[in-house]
C-alpha cells in the first residue's frame, strides 16, 4: 500500500532539480520585448535635506528613456502604507514616500529612478544625477535617538514611533515576595541582514490593448503585493495581476511592499514600455528590510527552588527610518506576548519602545519577534539558574507547562494549543549523554580548557492564524487560506495554493498531502503558487503557515474531491454512497470489491457528464478556504556544546543536538531540511552575524565581504531528533517548522560560551560573539586590561 | 554591483599583452582569475577601460622542477597548487596556505600571479612566498627580471611589478629535509581572507635550529618577515618554552590596523599566538 506510507515519507523536494541545475525562472530571468531597465539613485548620505536634483546630464546619457524624482510621480505612486497598525501603542505612520521627498532619511534612501535601454546604461546615468544635499546631523543609536532634537520625521517627537505595553499578573507583587531574588541583565539583540540569496527585483509590464499591468515580483505573498499597489498606484485591482515566480528565500525580507515595487510598476504604465529592477547586493543591504536590532532590560524573579514567579523586559526597538508592512508587530504582539515561553509564569510584564533612526527600516526577519523573545527568556534561564546554583536542565524542567495542561493560557493571554515540553528536553539530554558531558567538562576545565553546554527550551507562536484574533492586532488582512484541488479529465490533479512557497519546499509536501488523501500518483500532482491570475486569495508564505494553514486547506480541498468523486462513482455503480470504500485510489462496492471505479475514472466521467446524478454540476475539483481557530505552537529543545579556545577567543561548537516537535511530519527530510538552515541562521546571530553603522549612519557591513554569512563548513553534524505533539488545531495535527531552528539556537550557542566562561566569572557577553570580544573578556577577567 | 563600461580583449601570449599594455597606459588592466579585479570593479572602485584577459596564454600555466625550484605558472589556480602532487611533495608549506584560501569556487578561478600580483594585505599567498623566499619572474617591454619575494610587496596593494609589467612565473625553492613548515590562519568570517596567517619554514639539524622564516599576513598593509622572531629561534632547540618566547617578539613593531572585525591590539596579539602555533608545529614536522 504504497499510496498511504506518502504521508509521512522522506520524499526528495520536486523542487531542486530545477533550482540546482539552473532551470529555475525568477523574477530577474523574465524577459519581455522592448524591455527596458531601472536604476535607482540613492541617497548617500544617512539624513540631508534634498536641495535640488539635477537631473540633465542623466537625461542625455546614453540610452536613456526617462528620469524620476518624487515630483514626476505626485498624484500618481502614493505613498508606501503600514499594513499592520498595531493599536493601543500610538503608533506614528509618517507618510514613507515612494522617492525621498525633501529629506532622505537613511543611507540607500532612493531619490530618483533612471530607466534605460540596458542595465548597464541605466546605472552609469545615475551616477550622473546631480543631489545636492544638506547634510544634517544623524540619529543611528536608539538610546540617543529618543533624546534627540534631531528628528527622522519632524511630526513624530523624541522618535517614538510607538510605546506598547502587556501586562499579565502584577510583577512587583512577585519580586517582593519573601525569599524571591530578581535577576536582572541588559541584553542587546543585534541588527541582521536577511541575506536571501536572491536579491529584490520586479519587472513590470503594462498591455495598453487590455489595460492590464502584470508585475513578477520577488514577493512572499503576491496577493497582498496586489491589495497594496493598487492603493498605491490607484490601479484597479482586477486589472493588476502580480506573479511571484521562483523567489529565491526571503526570510521575511520579501514580505513588505517596497517603494521600488511601486515606482517600477507606475513607469511602465508611464512609459508603455516593460521596465525591470534588480536589486545588487550592495543595494540589497541598504534598501531591503534588516532584521532584530533591540535593546532590552531583563529582570526575572526566581524563588530559591528555581520557581520563575516573574518576568519583565524593558525593549528598545529599532524601526529605522520609515514604518516597513508588518514592521510595528514585529518587536511588539510577535514579541511581548511570547515571552512565556514554555514556562508557568504567572506575572509577566512588557514594556516597547519602538525608535525611527536614520538607519534601513526593519521588519520580520526568520522568527520575527520571537527569537528575540526567546534569547532573552532563555539568558535569563540561564542567568537565573547560576545566581541559585541551579542547573540549566533542572531550573527549566521545573518551570515547563506540564503536558497535562494544555490548553494552557500563558499570563500575557494567548492560549497554547499542545504540548509535552518535558518529553523533548529528555530526549535532547538524552542524546547528548548530559552527564557525560558534564563530566567531560569537568575534566576539561581541570586541563585549562573551556567547554560549555548550553540549553534552549523554546516554544514558537505560528502558524497565523486566526483571522479576527490577527485583526484585532491591527493587521489589515485576513490570515486564512485558500485551495483549489482540481482533477483534470486525463486522471491529473492540479492543485492551487494561496500559500507562496519561496525554497520551503511545499511543492512536494502538498503534493503528498493530496496524494495520501486522494490515492493519485504522487509524480500526477502538481502545485500551483504565486499568481493572482489563478490563484483565488492568499495571504503567502511566512510566519511558519503555510503547512498549518495552507496545507490544511488543500487537505479540505481533497477532501470535497473525494466527497463528489464517490457521488458520482456510487452513482455510476448503482448503489448507496454508504456502500462504498475508497481504498488505493479507487472506490469499490462494500465486499464486493471487483465492483469499483478509480478516482481517475470518476474524474473522466465527471468531465464528460453523460452520466452524473441529478442536479450535479459537471466537474471534478474541490475549493476551500479555512481559517483556523487558534495559531499553533511548536517547541522543543537545543543543546549544544562548545569549546572556547582562552588564547584567542574563538569559539568552536563540538556538538549540536536538535529535538523539536513540529506536530506530525509530513516529510521529515523537509522538516530537517528546515531545521538545519535554521539552526545555521541561529547559530550566525550568536557567533558571526552583526550590522553595523558608524556613528554617521554609514552602514560599515556593506557587503559579503565584511558581513558574516554562515558557511556550511562551520556548522558540526546536527544531531536532529523530534516528537510528535499533534496539534489539535487543525485536522492534519501540523505546526509549521520553518521557523524553530532560528529561535531555538541563539541562545543555545550563547549559554553555551557563556557556562564555558563561568569558572572565569563571565556573566554575559552580548552577540555577535567574535573573537575579540570573547578575548577581551577573558583577559579582563583574568585581571588583565578590557 | 553593475562595473562601468570596458573594452574586454583575449591575449594569445605574453608579449602580446605586454603591447596591449604599452598601448593603452594606465587605462588597461591584465584580468587572470578575476577574483580581485572583478569585486572592485562592480564596486566600481576600478574602472579600466580595458580589460586584458591572459587566459589563453598557454605559456602561463603548468609547474615544473627546474634546479631545485619549483616554476609555478601565473596562471596556476590555487586548487592546482593545492592538489599538485609535485607542490605537496616539494613545497608542502605552499600547498598548504593554497589550500585555506577563500573557498571552493575562490581556489577554482583565483591565480597565484593574480594574488601576487594584486598584493591585499590580507592574502595568504603572500606570508607563504616570504617565507619560501620566492622569486617572481616578470616579463616587460625591456625583457625579463625576477624580483624576490622580499621586495616585492611594496605597500598596501603596491608591488614592485611595473606598468607594463606581467607576472609571468613564480620560482620556489623546495623544501628540503629537516626542513619543518605550516601555515595557519584565522579567517575572517565574512571574506576568507585572513584575519591574521603566519606562514613559517624552519630548519633543524640535530635538534638545533639552524634557519627559521617566519612571516605573518593580515595585519598591516602588507606581508612582513618577523626576522626578531627568527633571530631568537636560530641556534635553539624548538621547545615549546623557546617557541613561545620568540613568538613574543611577533608583535613588536608589528604593523597593524583597526578593522571592523578585529582591532589593531587584537590581531598583535593573535600575531603572537598563531607564531607559536605554528612554529611548534613547523617544529614537529622537522622532527618528522
Ligand atoms: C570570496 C573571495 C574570497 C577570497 N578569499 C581569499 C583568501 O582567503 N585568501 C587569499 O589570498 N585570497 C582570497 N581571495 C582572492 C583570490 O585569491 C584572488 O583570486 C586573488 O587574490 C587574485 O587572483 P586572480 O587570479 O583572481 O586575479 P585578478 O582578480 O584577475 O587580478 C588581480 C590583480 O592582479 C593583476 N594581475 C593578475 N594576473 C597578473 C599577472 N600575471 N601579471 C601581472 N598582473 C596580474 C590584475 O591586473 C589585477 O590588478 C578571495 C576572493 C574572493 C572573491
């Protein structure tokens, strides 16, 4: 029964032939005749008054068609909009112009837009357009940002773009408790740079004959890439179609509508001719999303048992320099209400700040809010357990929801779905041997060595979710999804997803999906994504929910198939719809198993309908749209071991030990898959990866030459094990995965350094942990200079 | 991202690049792996006009013995060094510095003249040939000349290689028995390049060290010899208390510079550190 072992197998991802061997199409691979190209002018400078744009000698360059400032496109390209006004924080949305109007406001701030014949002609006419700037003073540190006279937007005083605030249970109260003692530690999250592998681009093309304006945009959700522009653009929105061909990762970075989006899509309306844009790196560093960049106070209140009675987090988060989509919940609902983490905390207290710096704007970037919870939960685990003498494994053991408690509803209100955290952080202790290698360690500190082993006991929200609980966050969409699940007259299903897989990988996971529901050939599947043109609504792919939501869409989907396909087949077989059983792809008559029609057969008679039952539509597909009662919640625990070399200050992981608990598992290769990149993002952020500005506003990590992306041969053999929660939420029993790895192993590697120092008297290093500083630390520890 | 304009002409031998050259003075640019010449250039921190492309010219490629060097091509990729049995065999102390530069795709298309020739300080090849004591053999419109390795790098990104100059050939002296070497690196986590490498070649004769090259790389401007460092080795025996007080010497005077990743006083101090890490191994491998 070859058919019912897909759910559930390891099948090779459909997808990389084709990305590996280079027959991929992505945005950048479109081409168009008469196609012509952008080429942006950015602002050099991180905050200066525009004084004048001298656009002539750009014009008679060669090859050129055309060059735009803001006053080319007034009435035409709105403003950018926020799509996530998150309430009860006042919020300030300072209108993000599509060109820099008389202020630019971060380095990469685009000020004009050259269109040329060629690529090459339409950068070298850039370099030609004349800004003449004002330079003003800089606000790059969030701290001295919110003191500032300088202001990144004149209307939003001390750059505050929002204070938010939860508050569950009375904090105070608990400190004060007799016996409880407060630990307190800043912690600095630092600014990542997405790094998809391939850059942004969209190439636009405007058909004057029919009106219509297609755009291929590098895009996670291209539905909501064309809600947006057609407000943007005051572009009808049947007459907009947006297609996200091959995206190559986004991590979030893809989710936002950008000003260049805009600007790309209204020349070529302008200009009736196809334009396209692509993103160089460089510019990808300065104009696309960054990621994290927060500043908190942490104090947790811990009993002498280890009991975790409170938790409060003072936040600074950095914005940048104009509000980007999602970005206001990002640092605050996607932040402040996972604090809990997998723990009974009865009083929890969270206070945001969110801060425009003249920096590149943030939004969500892989975990989106939630690693940065998740890091300063899990430090001050850690940080709790050494001022108790505890031990990491035994403070968080005695602080985990036990699995009996579900549905548990955490202090700051979201109600957790399933869970058996206990179960997870045996079974990594277990493979790692964890006494073992705290003997190892033991015996290693006698010889002057430092090895260390850290733990993360994390649980992830995702899997968004609910549409009216997420509106009432402020998001101004739903979170549902949609499928179509249609058999073709030759036998063949395609299915369409509103979901926008970019390199996760659920080409081949839905596929299985159908395949196991509908006992078809798992290669007579195909999965469609991406185009608005055929795909009915979709919100995309991020926020590990594509699986959860849009799987189980394509599930219900199969199902309505299946529920048609046997009236028909008891139809044409004459007997009750109760009679029969599917079985194989085939339905047959209740011991009479010789009397049956496959699936493949029904479908033809569906298309045919010569032979249907009264009043039945011809046909054979199903349609569904679900919107899920609650997110889901996976979770699980990382271990890791590493060694400090005292001479030098590198670090080394030794061991890396993953169980995580995605619910069931569809395709365990792709569930690993996930975890892996995760893992390697996660571990970046500890040990190597860090944007950095000088006090100006340059950003000094301009390139892959000075930013740390994270080489395959840094990483050890991940040890990866899971268990399986099945989540109650929705009928395949899945949480999503996409995101864990980047949550769980940040503070993993950093516990890990940090218990390797402890004999030092090291309590806290921040991130990155390069070299030098773990360096400087052990000498000044050993009495020596900072 | 996007280089400015250039003319892109292919060169089927030396001499024929050397007119090119001469024809088109400063403007033109010789183009081997491409691996340095082509980031500035998208950067645009490089504008030639015209790009030479030696590629064709057979005459720069293959290694050979030859009087007791090795004759390493120009156009020799880091990967055909590092896997070259002859280099391995001879030369080990190259082999191995080739072997940790950049990555896979670096080593596949990367020169060993063009990473002379372009000299960043932070390049590996170039502690390797200091302490092989290379010589570089150039050819130009006034015929050929072989400079050694010691006055070749001039300064930041600066050679003794003239304007109309090609680098033709590297000529290394082989290893010789009882002779122990190595080369170690701390990378940097975002180029490759190192952060700081110290290549070194010692020479032991009855447990005594008779000669001892020492050069570091990454820390300041340029490649330098740590000759303090040699002086105090010669006439030792390489214990691990010796080595370690010689390497001492590996920061004094050494020059160096702040960068994002590592500060001047750190990568002295790291200076120190891989000199003696390398040296005791260099010293193992001498007593096989
Ligand atoms: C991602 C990355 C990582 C890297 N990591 C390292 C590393 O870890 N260590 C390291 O040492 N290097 C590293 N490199 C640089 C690499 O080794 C280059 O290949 C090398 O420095 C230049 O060699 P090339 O053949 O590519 O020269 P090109 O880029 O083609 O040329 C470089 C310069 O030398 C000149 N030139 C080239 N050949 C000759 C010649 N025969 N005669 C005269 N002039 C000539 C050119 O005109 C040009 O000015 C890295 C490069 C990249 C892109």
């Amino acid at each position: 029964m070859a058919v019912t072992q897909v759910f559930g197998a390891r099948v090779r991802r459909r997808e990389d032939p084709r990305l590996i061997r280079g027959t991929a199409t992505y945005t950048d691979d479109v081409t168009l005749p008469g196609l012509c190209y952008a080429a942006f002018v950015r602002s050099p400078h991180a905050h200066a008054r525009i004084r004048r744009v001298d656009t002539s000698r750009a014009r008679s360059a060669p090859g050129v068609l055309g060059v735009f400032t803001i006053q080319d496109l007034e009435g035409k390209v709105n403003p950018i909009p926020c799509g996530w006004q998150v309430p009860n924080c006042d919020l300030k949305t300072p209108p993000h112009p599509p060109l820099a109007r008389d202020k630019v406001r971060f380095v990469g701030d685009a000020v004009a837009v050259v269109v040329a014949e060629s690529r090459a002609q339409a950068y070298d006419a850039a370099a030609l357009v004349d800004v003449e700037y004002e330079v003003l003073p800089a606000v790059v540190d969030m701290e001295a940002a919110l003191q500032s006279t300088t202001l990144v937007h004149e209307d939003v005083p001390h750059n505050r773009v929002l204070l938010w605030s939860v508050k569950g249970g009375d904090f105070g109260a608990a400190a004060r408790e007799p016996g409880v003692r407060v630990v307190r530690q800043r912690l600095v999250n630092q600014r990542l740079i997405p790094n998809a592998m391939e850059t942004r681009a969209v190439t636009a093309q405007y058909n004057p004959g029919t009106g219509e304006l297609t755009l291929w945009v590098t895009s996670q959700n291209p539905h909501i890439a064309r809600v947006i522009l057609s407000g943007v653009l005051s572009f009808p929105e049947h007459k907009l179609r947006v297609i996200a061909p091959e995206v190559g990762g986004g991590f979030g970075s893809k989710i936002p509508v950008y000003p260049e989006e805009a600007v790309v899509a209204h020349l070529a309306t302008r200009l009736a001719r196809p334009v396209k844009w692509a993103e160089t790196r460089r510019e990808n560093y300065l104009a696309t999303i960054h990621g994290r960049d927060h500043i908190t106070d942490a104090e947790m209140a811990v009993r002498p048992d280890g009991t975790v009675v409170g938790l409060r987090v003072r936040t600074l988060a950095n914005f940048g320099a104009y509000l980007s989509t999602a970005a206001p919940a990002i640092p605050t609902i996607l932040y402040g209400l996972v604090l809990s983490g997998p723990y009974r905390i009865p009083n929890i207290e969270c206070e945001v700040t969110g801060v425009f710096t003249n920096t590149t704007p943030t939004d969500a970037y892989r975990g989106a809010g939630r690693p940065e919870a998740t890091y300063v939960l899990e430090r001050m685990m850690d940080l709790a357990a050494r001022e108790l003498g505890l031990d990491p494994a035994e403070i968080r053991r005695r602080n985990l929801i036990p699995k009996d408690q579900f549905p548990y509803t955490v202090a700051t209100g979201i109600t957790y779905d399933s869970g058996d955290y206990a179960r997870a952080l045996d079974r990594a202790l277990e493979i790692l041997d964890y006494p073992k290698v705290r003997a190892e360690q033991a015996a290693a500190r006698q010889q002057g060595r430092y090895l260390g082993v850290g733990l993360s006991t994390y649980v992830e929200i995702c899997g968004a979710g609910p549409s009216k609980v997420v509106g009432s966050t402020g998001f101004a969409g739903g979170l549902w999804e949609s499928a179509v699940v249609r058999f073709s007259p030759t036998g063949k299903v395609t299915v369409f997803t509103g979901t926008s897989p970019h390199g996760q990988g659920e080409e081949t996971t839905f596929a299985q999906i159908v395949s196991h529901e509908l006992g078809v050939p798992l290669d007579d599947v195909e999965v469609l994504h991406g185009d608005t043109d055929s795909i009915l609504m979709g919100w995309g792919t991020y926020g590990s929910r594509t699986t959860p939501v849009g799987g189980t869409a394509v599930y219900l989907a199969a199902q309505k198939v299946k529920e048609k396909a046997k009236r028909i087949a008891a139809h044409q077989l004459e007997v009750s719809a109760d009679d029969l059983v599917f079985e194989n792809g085939r339905f047959h008559v209740r011991g009479a198993p010789d009397r049956g029609m496959t699936i493949q057969e029904v479908a033809l008679q569906a298309y045919l309908a010569w032979n249907l039952p009264e009043g039945m539509e011809p046909g054979l597909e199903g349609q569904a749209n679900w919107d899920p009662s609650n997110f889901v919640f996976p979770f699980g625990t990382h271990a890791c071991v590493v060694e400090v070399d005292p001479e030098t200050g590198q670090v080394r992981i030794l061991r890396y030990v993953a169980v995580d608990d995605c619910g069931r598992v569809i395709n365990p290769l792709i569930v690993d898959g996930q975890v892996h990149g995760g893992i390697a993002q996660g571990v970046a952020q500890a040990l190597w990866e860090g944007a950095r500005y000088d006090p100006a506003g340059n950003l000094l990590t301009g390139s892959m030459a000075e930013y740390a992306v994270p080489k395959a041969s840094w990483l050890p053999r991940l040890e990866c094990d899971r268990t399986e929660t099945p989540t109650p939420v929705n009928p395949l029993g899945v949480k999503g995965v996409g995101e864990t790895g980047t949550i769980a192993a940040t503070p993993c590697v950093v516990n890990a350094v940090m218990d390797a120092l402890s004999p030092l008297g090291i309590r806290h290093l921040d991130m990155p942990l390069w070299p030098e500083r773990v360096w400087r630390a052990i000498r000044q520890a050993k009495g020596g200079a900072a | 991202m996007i280089p400015a304009t250039f003319e892109y002409v292919r060169a089927r031998s030396v001499r024929e690049a050397i007119s090119l050259l001469q024809q088109h003075g400063g403007r033109a640019k010789l183009l081997a792996g491409g691996h340095s010449l082509l980031p500035l250039m998208k950067l645009r921190l490089s504008q030639p006009e015209m790009l030479i492309d030696l590629g064709p010219v057979d005459e720069l490629r293959g290694i050979r013995e030859e009087g007791g060097s090795l004759v390493i091509g120009a156009l020799t990729t880091h990967d055909e060094v590092a896997n070259s049995p002859l280099v391995r065999e001879r030369v080990p102390l190259l082999a191995e510095c080739a072997s940790q530069i950049g990555d896979v795709q670096v080593r596949n298309r990367g020169t060993i003249g063009g990473n002379l020739a372009h000299a960043d300080p932070a390049a590996d090849y170039p502690a390797a040939a200091l302490a092989l004591e290379a010589q570089l053999e150039c050819e130009g419109p006034a015929g050929s000349r072989t400079v050694p390795a010691s006055q070749w790098f001039v300064d930041l990104l600066t050679t003794a290689l003239g304007p109309d100059e090609v680098l033709c050939r590297v000529r290394v002296p082989v290893q010789t028995k009882g002779q122990g070497w190595s080369y170690i690196k701390l990378p940097h986590p975002a180029s490759g390049y190192s952060l700081l490498g110290v290549a070194c070649l010692v020479t032991v004769d009855g447990g005594v060290c008779r000669d001892a090259r020492v050069a570091v790389t990454g820390a300041g401007p340029k490649a330098v010899r740590l000759t303090k460092v040699e002086q105090a080795l010669v006439g030792k025996r390489l214990e691990e208390a010796t080595v370690a007080e010689a390497a001492r010497l590996a920061s004094d005077g050494l020059e160096a510079s702040d960068d994002l990743y590592a500060s001047a006083e750190y990568k002295r101090h790291l200076a120190v550190v891989y000199t003696k890490r390398a040296l005791l191994r260099a010293a193992e491998r001498a007593a096989g």
